[in-house]
C-alpha cells in the first residue's frame, strides 16, 4: 500500500486534473462529502468545486497553499474499489483529515495496472484551524503501517538478516542489497543506518557488516552470461526502467545505479538467485549499458542481424531466423520484420533469398537422390537456384517401406485401378519427360517408378462394372477426394512460417491422367 502527499496549491489545481481525466474517461468521481447544496441539482461543474474549497479555505488567511492532494495506491488489484475506499477514510481520520464537516472529493483512475483513488480536500479543518502537517510523509508511513498492522522495525530486521546471508566485499555492495529491497542505507562515524518510510529503522555497527565482507564475487563465466544479458534487453528496451524491471522479472537481478539520478557514474548487479552482488562494470561499462536506441534504430540492428546469418548460412529458413530472433521479441513473416508492436518490410534482396530457401527446405525435405528427382521438385516448388539443392544418395527406410508398399499394390492382381489406388496411399502420379514419378507431398516422399522397374502398364485406364446403385455414390467420392487440397509446411514451421496450399488432380478420372495433374498455387 502506497500513499503519495503531492504538492500543495493555492488555486486547487488537483481539481482541474482529476476532472481532465474524468473527461477523458479514465477517472470518476466516487464521492463527493461536505460541498453545501454542489451536487443536488445538477453535477458541479470544475469551477465551482474550485470555488467552494477556496472559500472554505479562506477562513484561515494564514495558509498559502490549502490543497491537500494524496494518491492512494494498492498492489495491482489485490484491493476492490469499494475496500481501497474504506483504507482511504481511515487514512483521512488517522491524518487529521476525517472531522464532520470536511469537503473531501474521491476521485478513482482507471489508468494504470493499480487499483488507485485520489483524494482532494483542505488543509483547514472545520473549525478553522490548521490541520497539523509536520513530518507529513513520515507520519503518513506510519498510519499506513497502524491500518494494516505492519511492524516496520521487525521486517527491516528481517531483511537486513536476509541481505547479510548474500556475497558481498564492500559496503557499497551490503548497501546495493539493501537499496534493491526498497531502504535508504548510509554510514555515519561508526554506525550504519537503514531508513524507510522517511524513518530510520535499524541501526548497525560499521564492524558487523565488515566482518561479513568476502573474496569479490569474479565468476567470469557468469559475468559473460550478465554481459550477453543486459546487452540483449538494453537493445529491446527504451529506456533504464524499463531494462532494469525486464531484468528483474525474468531474472531476478536488480540494477542498482550510483550517482545523480540522469547521469549514474556506476552500477551494481544483486543477481538475487544466486545471492550475489557483482559490480556493473565486470559485465558491461555504465555508458554501453546505458547506450539506449529509437525504434527505427533498432529495427536496423535486426536487420542486420538478419543479412549477418544470411551471410553465415546462404540457406537459412525464415522458421531457423525465427528461432533466432524471437528472443529479441522480433519475427519475420513474408518479408516483413515485427517487432514490439511494429513492423517494416525487410530489404527485397534480403526478402526474395528467405523465400527461396524456405522452398529449398521444401525440395530438400524429400531427400532427392538424383538430379532428375532434384530437379523436377525444383519445378513443383519454383525454386530456380538448383546448385543449392543438396542431394541425399543414401535412401532412408521411409524410402524403401515405400517402394515395397507400391509393389504390393502394383503386384496385387485383384487391384483394378492402380492409379486410384496410390492416390488412396498419398501418392499423385507425374510424368517427366521419359519417368514416372509417384510423388507423396504429405511423407516428402518421391519415387522413380520408371528407375525402379515397376510395370507401368498397370497405370493404364482400367474399368470395373460398378452395379447402377453405387456408380453415382463412388463417382461423387471421387471426385470429392480428388479435389481435396494438402497444405504443406516450409522447415521451421509452426505460427510464424509461410503457409501454401497444394492442389492435387483437376479431373474425376484418375486413369485419365496427362502426366501434368499437379498443379502448385501460391
């Protein structure tokens, strides 16, 4: 639970910013206490709730800026509207700020991951009189503690117990440890002082914490790993709070920076899952960590990255870039690069030679043998770069279960049709040139029926008297499954790989084939 006491006013402005948000529908007002007849008639307009908390401020001349504006705030939504409203009175009487006759306005926000409400009222109790407001933020700490029964003293002990069990050389470490859990620490003569909530909270001799100094923390293999780590999340982050929480939510490392808040001269890492404190600079000097870049910036460096693993591997796949990048939360998809919500065409060059290899991966997932084998599936998949095709002379077992199951067919007398037949096992049958080929786009399989020997002739048009009832009921399935489509995948598939549909056959009649049945649409 978070109470933040904002700036004070003399004109009310806090007013004026609630009612901004209330118009852009991301604020209501909830409750309105103590405006006279404001509100009865018709809903107070900005000016006049101005008006009533000027006047009723006046009474007390003594008092330049009355407002009293506060944001109360709870962890996410662990807290309703409704509840967080009840803390919010208790907060007010506990203040000074619950007396009969307070105007007090509670206006809710809807604009961030909290539960929040703000509250506007005066610094001018009822009677007139100042309410009182010395060590203001201090105190507002400790009302919140008394609400909800937290004992400060206690768990600052309890931390400070916690952080003495981490690896640490230097008071600058202890101090990073104890900074990363939310608490002021300074040493003063020969003591070591821990503060929160604007309170000191514990007090350490200097020797207690030295006695606990260690040999520096200098693993160099894992300040490499924090090296690739902060290089890789700086380079997808905007800016120092937003790398410093994706570092501590996937990791658990807080970065702990030392020096004025817009130019840090230095920075600790306390890696809280390995209990270990390790300065910034072992991993990555402050200046390079803080090397932040626009988001036309860092689509260029994608990119290049990109054209880099082109170089490296002239036949990666638009799936093997993926699994590549994705940990920069970038992936490419038919030419065009995402990334954080954004995207950008990738240069054609670039584009043109992704989708060429994406269908050498096709051609390749047949494991051709021969050039002939290599190049007709170059034919079916438009890929014009042959020579980048590899040929795979070993037939795997996939291969030759095939080949058997084909000669089963071909050598079964009782079989009719035998072109109907390897469509029923997958197979569509292509002429090329002086081959047979039956080809089965859903194993990747491709066979030479004309090198292998089989009789051929048990591919011509063979009929079979079908009796009068069931020749419409067969010709309707026929043609059904004749029409059917086969989508195939490119290598790397899965959401992010390009998807194409396969047309198999155009005619009702398989004993009819010309040999150019197999049509490819992009």
């Amino acid at each position: 639970m978070i109470a933040t006491i904002l700036p004070g006013s003399t004109n009310f402005h806090a007013v004026g910013y609630n009612e901004h948000k209330v118009s852009k529908g991301i604020a209501r007002l909830i409750e309105i206490q103590n405006f006279g007849s404001l509100g009865t008639l018709h809903k107070p307009t900005p000016s006049e709730l101005v008006g009533y908390l000027q006047k009723y401020s006046s009474q007390n001349s003594r008092i330049r800026k009355p407002q009293f504006h506060v944001a109360i705030s709870c962890k996410g939504h662990e807290m309703s509207e409704d509840e967080l409203l009840d803390f919010a009175h208790q907060y007010l009487k506990e203040m000074g700020y619950g007396e009969s006759g307070q105007p007090l306005l509670v206006y809710s926000h809807y604009d961030t991951e909290n539960t929040h409400l703000h509250i506007v009222t005066s610094r001018v109790a009822p009677d007139g009189r100042k309410i009182q407001h010395s060590h203001e933020r201090r105190r507002s700490q400790e009302v919140i503690d008394h609400i909800l029964g937290n004992n400060r003293k206690k768990k600052t002990e309890d931390d400070i117990d916690a952080a003495k069990q981490y690896t640490f050389s230097s008071f600058a470490q202890f101090k990073a440890i104890m900074v990363s859990m939310g608490y002021e620490v300074y040493q003063k003569d020969e003591n070591v002082f821990v503060k929160h909530g604007g309170k000191v909270q514990q007090e350490i001799p200097f020797t207690e914490i030295e006695s606990l100094f260690k040999s520096g923390y200098r693993e160099k293999i894992r300040c490499r790993q924090l090296r690739n780590i902060l290089k890789k999340y700086r380079d997808v982050s905007s800016n120092r709070e937003e790398l410093q929480k994706e570092l501590k939510t996937k990791f658990g490392i807080d970065i702990v920076f030392f020096g004025k808040k817009d130019a840090p001269y230095g920075y600790m890492l306390v890696d809280h899952a390995n209990k270990t404190v390790i300065h910034g600079a072992r991993a990555l000097a402050v200046e390079e960590l803080l090397d932040f870049t626009t988001p036309e910036e860092r689509f260029n460096r994608i990119e290049d990255y990109i054209d880099r693993l082109l170089t490296l591997n002239p036949k990666i796949t638009q799936g093997e870039i993926y699994h590549k990048i994705r940990k920069q939360r970038a992936y490419i998809k038919k030419g065009i690069i995402y990334f954080d919500g954004q995207s950008r065409p990738l240069k054609p060059f670039m584009a043109e030679a992704i989708d060429r290899n994406n269908r050498i991966a096709m051609v390749e997932m047949f494991s051709p043998a021969t050039e002939a084998e290599r190049d007709l599936l170059c034919k079916i998949f438009k890929v014009s770069r042959k020579d980048l095709v590899d040929i795979s002379p070993e037939r795997t077992h996939y291969y030759t279960d095939a080949v058997n199951r084909l000669r089963e067919i071909f050598n079964d007398e009782n079989v009719s049709s035998v072109r109907s037949r390897l469509h029923e096992e997958g197979f569509t049958i292509r002429q090329e040139e002086d081959a047979t080929y039956a080809i089965n786009f859903k194993q990747h399989i491709i066979i030479n029926l004309s090198e292998e020997d089989f009789n051929l002739e048990r591919l011509k048009k063979q009929y079979r008297r079908l009796p009068v009832s069931h020749k419409f009921e067969h010709d309707k399935k026929s043609t059904s499954h004749f029409l059917g489509t086969a989508k195939l995948r490119d290598a790397g598939g899965g959401s992010h790989s390009e998807k194409r549909e396969w047309e198999v056959g155009q005619k009702s009649n398989y004993d009819e084939d010309d040999g150019h049945s197999l049509r490819v649409r992009k």
